[in-house]
C-alpha cells in the first residue's frame, strides 16, 4: 500500500502501480475540475486528435473545464457530445490531478469510461476521433499512439484498460521551443484499488 502525494491525501492508502521522475512536488495552487471520456468496446479505444487550443495535436479522450454551477457528470457527457457528436452512459473510472510551471491552477481531472455509446462519432472544429486497437499489454510496438499523446498517458491508460480506478499525480515543467510551448514529465505517481 502506498500513501498518495500532496494534493491526492483524501484518498486514502492504495496500492502504487507506478511512480518517477526527479525532484520534489511542485506546490500546488488552487483546483479546477475538468473531465476526460473514453468509449473502450469490442476491444477498440476511441480517442480525438486535438486540432486546436491547449493540447493541439495530441491525440486524447474526450473533455474539459467544467463550467460553473455545472455537475462533473454534466460536464463528461457535454463535452464528449461537443466534441465527438456521440452520447454514452458513463462511468467513473478515475481522478488525476497535473500541474505545470507558470500556471495559475492545479488541473483535477475526473476521468469517465463507456463500453458503449449512442450516435455517430463525427470530427468536429475541436477534435477527429480515432479507433485504435487495445493492446493486451503496454509496449512500444502498440497500435494506441504514445509518441502522439501526453508522456504520463502511458503510465495510467493500463490501470484505466484494467478496470481498476486509479489516482494519479503528474508534475509537468514548461519551456518554450521554437515559440511552441512544451511541457516535458518531471514526476508522476499513480495508484488502484479494486472498486
């Protein structure tokens, strides 16, 4: 069993699935809630190349800020609508928060999961949605594009494809290359329980 790090103290000790990185926790400023949807069926995942904003060209569930007086429920289901054209009944499956240098809050992301849904996903002015194949381990050769998608995806989609919910940390640094900001994994802890 493991204790989370700060900013995850109210869950409570869970089993460590994976930790790294160097230095010490960022201090964390204030929280706002944002949401991230997967629709995971028939052995396939559907995730959206960002084409636009924060993220851009990052491929990713479905989601974001939750708006005011709106519930997280809320939020998952009108945003997956938003951005993939489809509804589903979902499920938590997850919370993570992240933090970067330079911002003015600490992102807490509630993570939701469906193994089915209802419409026709369509590419929208946000994002293209894209089956790929879920493969029975996490490796380099997989059909679910690491190398196109946030560095600390690796380390918490199996827990998520496990079943299992899962906590998580992640600690970004920011620098800008060429006028393009990017955020590079600096520390990371991950943890399940079976619920």
């Amino acid at each position: 069993m493991g204790t989370p790090p700060p900013g995850l103290e109210g869950f409570g000790p869970i089993q460590v699935s994976t930790s790294g990185g160097n230095g010490m926790w960022l201090n964390l400023p204030p929280v706002k809630l944002y949401t991230i949807s997967f629709i995971i069926k028939s052995g396939k995942i559907l995730l959206g190349h960002k084409k636009r904003g924060f993220g851009k060209g990052v491929y990713n569930g479905f989601g974001g800020k939750v708006e005011p007086g709106e519930s997280v429920e809320a939020a998952a289901l009108r945003e997956l609508k938003e951005e993939a054209g489809i509804t589903a009944k979902l499920v938590p499956c997850g919370t993570f928060i992240y933090f970067h240098e330079g911002s003015d809050h600490t992102f807490q992301v509630e993570v939701f999961k469906a193994d089915n849904y209802e419409g026709e996903s369509i590419e929208t002015d946000e994002m293209r949605p894209e089956w790929f194949d879920v493969p029975d381990s996490i490796e380099q050769n997989s059909p679910i594009p690491w190398e196109s998608m946030w560095a600390a995806d690796r380390h918490w989609y199996p827990i998520m494809l496990s079943g299992k919910y899962f906590v998580g940390r992640i600690d970004f640094t920011e620098t800008m290359e060429d006028g393009v900001k990017k955020y590079t994994l600096q520390r990371w802890w991950f943890g399940a329980r079976d619920t």
